[in-house]
C-alpha cells in the first residue's frame, strides 16, 4: 500500500511521454483503415497505440508513445469538419469517424510531450513555400511512397489544401459561429482541438526559451506551430496583424465573408433529407460486388463536388451568393444604423454565442503572449494594444462590455490594456501618458476623474466600463489603497460623465444604442461605487454617504443575466462536445 501516494484531493496530472514512429507495419495498418475510409476503425486503432504504456509510465520512467506519421495526423485534423462526414452525412456512423479523429488529436496534447512531434510537418497549408511533408524519420523515396496516403479527403479536399492559412481558418469559423449555427458546432471543435495544441506546445518552448536561452537565441519560440501560422505573411507589417484581428472578431458581415470565404464549396448547403426505403434493407451479395446500403456512396458524393469545385478567386467573389437567412439579416443590419441588441444574452449570440467568444479571448491572449517574447520578429506589445484599441473601441457598447469583461489577459497585462483603451475616450489629452501600468496615482489623476471627449452616452458608458475593469483587477493584485483622494475620484468622474451625457444630443438612426448604453453606464456606476465600498471595508473604514448615484435599478435582469453569462464562460465548457454523454 506504501507504494501508492495519497492523491489529496487532487488528480495525478497527465504524464507527457516522448513520441514514437508507427514500425511500418503498424502504419500501413492503419493506412488501409484511412485509405478505405473507415475512419473510424482507423483513429481508434491508433487512439490505442498512443495509450498504450500509460497505465505503466512513470515519472522516472516514460514509456514512449506511438504517434501516427504527419499524413495521417493531418487527415484527423481535416476530417473533424469535413463536410461529408459531419454536417452533409448521411447517417450518424458516418460521422463517428470524424468524432474518432478529434478524441485522437486532443489525446495527443494530454499523452504527448509537445516538443516530442514536429506538428510542423503535419499541419501545414499547400500553400506555404518549401514545405514538405516528411517525417523525420524518413530516409528514402521508398518510404515517403507508403507514408503518403490516397483518397481526396486526404489530398485535393483536405482542409491543409482547401484554406488558405490559418487566419483564413479562423475567420471563416467565427464567421460560422454567427451566420451557419449548424457549421458552427463542427469549427468550434476544430478550433478548441487546434489552440489545445498550439497553446501546451507554446508554453513549453517559452519556458525553455526564458530558463535555458538567452534572449538573443529565440530559434526556440520561432520553431513553433504558433509562430509558422502568424509569420506565413509578412509578420511585421501591421496589415497582416490587422487581417488577423479581423479573423479572429469576424462576425459574418458581408466584408469579412468575402475576406474569409468558406472552405470547401457549398459547405454550409445542408443534405436534403432522403426518403425511406420502404421496401426494407438491400440484400448484400459480396460474391457479386453489391454491398448494399453499405456501397461507397460518400466517394462518388466527393468526386460529384470535386467536378464543380471553383478557384480561389471565384470561391472569394461567390460568396455573396448564398448566405442564408441569419446572413440576409446581417446583410439587412448593414443597411440599418439602429439594430436593436435586446439584452446581453442577445449581445452575445451576435458574437457567436459563448464558445466563440471564449475562443476569440484565447487567440487575442496568444498574440499578446507571442509579442511579448518576439517583440523584434513580431511586434511590441503596445502595439498590439493599439490594435485592440483600433477594433473594440467601434463596437456597440454592449459588446464593448462583453469583450472586455472576458478577456483572457493577465491582470497586468488587461490593466495597461485598458489604459490604452481609455486614451481615444477621454476628454483629457495625455500624449505623454507612457506608463504601460498605471500606479494609483495615475488611476486617481488621469483617469477616474474623467469624462468622454464627446457627449455620448456610449462613449461614456465605455469610459465607466473600462475604470470599473481597471479599479477590480488592481484590487485583485492589491495595488490599491483605500484612500480619500480615491473615493473623491471616483465620484468626481461618475458626476463628470454623467452630467456629459446629460447633456448628450442622440445621433440619428443611433438611438436604441445610447440609450442601451444609458443604462449599461448607471449600472457600472453602481458596480464601481460598490467596489470602492468593498475595498473601504476592508480596510477597516467606516461606510461612507454616495454622492454620487445611478438610477438602474430596472436594469438588474441585464447585471444579472451577464453575471450567468461570465460563469458560462469561466468555465469553459463546450455543449457540443462528443466524448461527453
């Protein structure tokens, strides 16, 4: 009994184990399984060889693990939303091979030392310049013969050869999340598979970059998957940083359908139902060469789309040619200034529901993490805050809210972040406001105080936004001190924006959205008043009288819905998951 160690309320955590080749005999076992398109026979047969040894691997000893050859870990990537066998399939079996193909790549982040496989050889674009893919264990034409695998769904309709990067990817998945709900349930699970990846390999090249090399050797962190994807276009041109952002908050309007087309043709167009067949189940007769039901009709479904299937350029000019109906209505939205966002629940399916909202914050944070270690190869983190700045500062207030309250940034990082924001709001100017984070003497002089440099509401309602983020985060890393030049400034600023926006003329065709933003501001005057009490008390102050108050409390349904909202999202969990029953 002595040899097993009490777990004390907490899971062992997963063991990464080096990788392992398949012998050749295993991979061109599990090549006839792929070839043949029994999808899901193959990706269970090699979800067994990656576990296998982990019941005995230990931390002394690891026992490696067999990992399929780049060809085959790239068909399991595409296969997860590959269209005849996910949305257009014709049975539930068919797309048990696609749902065996996801459960095998996020097996691999939990079994597999990231740095042990050269994800680099596996999920490469066609159109990335002298790439090849080759394992490294490939020493002759002979052997890169059997690892090449046959079938269109591994070659001319893979999704490595279909897109055209990774941001194009990303773009046309979130602009999925909106306009194609069913598309949407498949790219999400692509997209959560990918950044399981690309996030644990990431983590591990940093910590052997900041422990083990000097910050002039960053070969490390350029030999990433993450990096390949950011630097497959010019890297430090801020138009490729902008294209990234616009694929990453891409909310299928009609301009960021045309830059982010969908993959495969026709991929939204959903199978029309097929009537029963009365007369029950086809005989089988093998000595024949007739399978019934079970004959190869997915092959002659692909080779029927192939015949039609457009160039790049025309697929980028077509779009606009079949949308659907969420799209027409997107397309109706942009004719109209003053669609109405009826409640935050509403807020958040136009930005393509919780899933995606959650996987927008992870991309953004990723960025952020990779300008922070490449500021020379990539850009600075400044930079990328000015980006931020470029695309949230437009947004309806709502939105603005949401995308700030689940933002996936380390508090100081999401503090200079928000400062950053603040600057293009503020009525005060500070072109020499270069602290990246503000001390509280910043927060007491610049900002608190402060009203919007216009008389809007939603400009204002994002200024008492932003403070209330600032003033919880610098609580959470204790760097604030419960004093009265505190309280004075944050009852100046909340009368300072009030009586702004009392004065505030409403804008034609904009009037749903400032008064919306009316009341998101009083209840963020509540909540930063609230805070401010909170950290009063805790100091040991006695309660002090407001002077400064909002009328909102008709608005509680909205603070209460967004509080149910940001504990869907903490937690991360996916309601269209198929390894949970």
């Amino acid at each position: 009994m002595a040899a097993f160690a009490p777990l004390e309320g907490k899971l062992r955590k997963p063991l990464l184990r080096p990788a392992k080749p398949l012998t050749f005999e295993l991979q061109n076992h599990s090549a006839v399984y792929l070839e043949d398109g029994q999808y899901l026979e193959g990706f269970m047969f090699l979800h067994r060889l990656l576990l296998s040894g982990n019941s005995i691997s230990t931390t002394d000893r690891l026992h490696p693990a067999f990992i399929a050859p780049p060809q085959q870990l790239a068909l399991a990537s595409s296969l997860i939303v590959y269209p005849p066998i996910t949305t257009k399939a014709k049975s539930t079996d068919r797309q048990k091979g696609a749902d065996a193909a996801l459960r095998y790549l996020r097996s691999l982040s939990s079994t597999i030392h990231p740095l042990s496989v050269n994800f680099l050889e596996a999920f490469v674009f066609s159109t990335e310049p002298m790439r090849r893919r080759r394992s490294a264990t490939v020493s002759s034409d002979e052997d890169v013969a059997h690892e090449r695998l046959h079938g269109v769904a591994a070659n001319a309709q893979s999704l490595w050869n279909r897109a055209e990067d990774f941001w194009h990817i990303v773009g046309w998945a979130f602009n999925c999340s909106v306009a194609h709900k069913k598309r949407w349930g498949r790219w999400k699970l692509w997209l959560e598979a990918m950044l399981d990846l690309l996030e644990v390999e990431w983590t591990e090249r940093s910590r052997l970059y900041w422990v083990k090399t000097s910050e002039t050797d960053d070969s490390i962190l350029t030999s990433s998957l993450l990096w390949r994807y950011i630097s497959s276009k010019d890297p430090t041109s801020r138009a490729t940083r902008r294209r990234i952002f616009r694929a990453i908050l891409a909310i299928g309007e009609p301009q960021s359908r045309k830059e982010f087309p969908e993959i495969w043709h026709d991929e939204t167009i959903e199978r029309k139902p097929v009537e029963e067949n009365r007369e029950g189940p086809k005989t089988i007769d093998i000595s024949n060469d007739d399978y019934g039901e079970y004959g190869v009709d997915e092959e002659e479904d692909i080779t029927e789309d192939m015949s039609r299937i457009p160039t790049r350029a025309v697929r980028r000019t077509a779009q606009s040619k079949s949308y659907g109906a969420l799209g027409e209505e997107m397309s109706e939205e942009q004719n109209n200034g003053d669609v109405e966002i009826r409640d935050t629940d509403h807020a958040v399916e136009k930005l393509g529901g919780i899933d995606a909202i959650w996987l927008r914050q992870r991309l953004l944070s990723l960025l952020a993490r990779v300008a922070d270690a490449l500021p020379r190869r990539f850009t600075t983190l400044e930079d990328i805050y000015d980006l931020h700045t470029e695309f949230f500062c437009p947004l309806r207030t709502i939105h603005f809210g949401l995308l700030l309250s689940t933002s996936q940034l380390s508090p100081t990082a999401q503090i200079a972040l928000n400062a950053n924001l603040l600057l293009p709001l503020l009525s005060s100017r500070l072109t020499n406001f270069t602290v990246i984070t503000p001390s509280q003497a910043d927060l007491e002089q610049y900002f608190l105080p402060a009203g919007a440099a216009t008389h809007s509401y939603a400009a204002n309602a994002k200024i008492s936004l932003v403070l209330e983020t600032m003033f919880r985060l610098m609580m959470q890393i204790k760097s604030l001190q419960a004093t009265t030049s505190l309280r004075e400034a944050v009852e100046t600023g909340i009368q300072a924006r009030n009586i702004l926006y009392a004065n505030a003329r409403r804008k034609k065709g904009n009037e749903h959205e400032e008064v919306q933003a009316k009341e998101l501001m009083d209840l963020s005057n509540e909540r930063l008043l609230g805070l401010l009490e909170i950290l009063e008390i805790a100091a040991g102050k006695p309660a002090q009288a407001r002077r400064a108050t909002s009328s909102a409390s008709d608005s509680l349904p909205l603070t209460s819905s967004l509080s149910s909202i940001m504990s869907s999202i903490s937690s991360g969990e996916s309601d269209q998951d198929p390894d949970k029953e």
